[in-house]
C-alpha cells in the first residue's frame, strides 16, 4: 500500500538506574519505545520510528539517469560491432601471450601493533614508577601518541564531569593503592560515561569508584607539562 508507514529501529543498552535519562533523549530524536528488557545489570530498550520518505523529485532524477545511461551504453555496443570482423585465424597464441596476467600479486601481511606493557616495554615500566611530573611522561607521550598501552592499576580521583551527572572524569594510576597512590603518572580520562570504559571481566560493577581495581587497557594522548596530567583515551576495562 502506498501509504503504509515503514520504520527503522534501533537497539540501545543502557545501565539500570540511566533508562530515564536514554528514553528523554531518544524521544527528542522521534524514536518510539518499543520494548524493554530489564536484567540484573543492564536493560535493553529497543525503540522504532518512521522512515523518512524520498523525494520524489529526487527519484524521477536517478530514473532519468539510468534511462541515459542504458541509451549511451547501448549506442556503444552498437558502433564497437559494425567494424569489421577481426581475421581468427592470426596468429591466436600471440594473442593469448599477450593476455596480462589475472593472479594477483601476494602481498606481506601487515604485522599488528603490539600493546605496551611493563613486561615487554622497559620504557614504560620506568614510567609507572616515576614522578608524575617527571619529563619522562612527556617524553613517552610523544614518542608513543595513540599507541595502546595496557597496566594493572586502580581508580585514584573520581569526579563528575561538568554539570552532568553520567560523565566524569577519572584520575587513574599504577597499582593498586587508590586515593593513597604516590608513585606514578597521573593517568586521566577526561569527560567518560560508564559505557565508555568497556567494563570486562567477572562480576561486572554497574558503576566504578576511588578506589576500584582494574587492568587498564588505553589509547596513549597527549601530556599537560602544566598540570602533570597524562591524558589516556579507554579501550577496555577489566575487573581484577
């Protein structure tokens, strides 16, 4: 029928205790709730809403376009066969010699990039035990800019970005001692929802503190000399 709607859906997670600030937001985007599924820790919303229509004046276009461009291949197929006919009996194996080759070439497989850990860099095992402060941050930080480091650490600051109330900003640093953490650099991820980290592992927290212990899995940012703040961009998150 012509005037049967058509949707598009769209699955969102969300982690329980958010659902309402999720549903506010989808609601503005016209996005109809259709189903949610409550769990222990996350609850599925599934929501739809009408597809928007294709102009019309932009459909008679692309057929007009086709209609062309079948009229110009065909008139290219006709010129190409009334020239005369090629003489088969000329030398048929030159031909196929001449034929460029179809296999293609093989090429190296690119190797990954390897992950960054105390075990296998001396680098930066010297800068999880270093000064904040220490210009071996900076250093690190430009020689290894959005290379992916991994390291067992802990929540040391945690704070709500902003005015928001779901975004904050996380002061991370090596081991496990927390708000009691000296050594080290300190780690930031700056404006991050819970999402954001990836939480992994057993017994998954519906939310993270000062103090929790994770094995941090990050994309290497940039160093602030100025406020000894090393920022990290979250890959992953595992529970210890």
């Amino acid at each position: 029928m012509a005037d049967e709607v058509k949707y598009e859906y769209k699955t969102v997670q969300t982690v329980r205790g958010t659902d309402g600030l999720v549903l506010s937001q989808m609601r503005k985007d016209g996005w109809e709730l259709v189903e949610q599924a409550t769990g222990t820790l996350r609850s599925t919303l599934n929501f739809r809403r009408p597809k928007k229509p294709l102009p019309w004046p932009l459909i008679g276009t692309g057929a007009a376009v086709l209609v062309i461009l079948a009229i110009v291949i065909g008139t290219a197929s006709v010129l190409g066969d009334g020239g005369e006919k090629k003489d088969v009996s000329e030398k048929p194996a030159a031909a196929a010699s001449e034929r460029p080759s179809t296999t293609p070439t093989p090429t190296a497989a690119k190797p990954a990039a390897q992950v960054i850990t105390p075990q296998n860099n001396p680098e930066f095992a010297a800068l999880l035990k270093a000064d904040r402060c220490d210009d071996a941050n900076l250093d690190f930080a430009t020689r290894h800019e959005g290379q992916t480091v991994a390291f067992n650490g802990s929540i040391v600051h945690m704070a709500p970005h902003g005015g928001y109330d779901t975004r904050y900003d996380l002061l991370l640093g090596p081991g496990d001692k927390g708000p009691k953490t000296t050594a080290g650099p300190a780690f930031k991820y700056e404006d991050v929802n819970i999402f954001d980290l990836e939480l992994t592992g057993k017994n998954i927290p519906a939310t993270v503190g000062a103090g929790d212990e994770f094995r941090f899995v990050a994309e290497v940012g940039h160093f602030n000399a100025g406020q000894c703040l090393f920022f990290l961009d979250p890959i992953s998150t595992e529970t210890r």
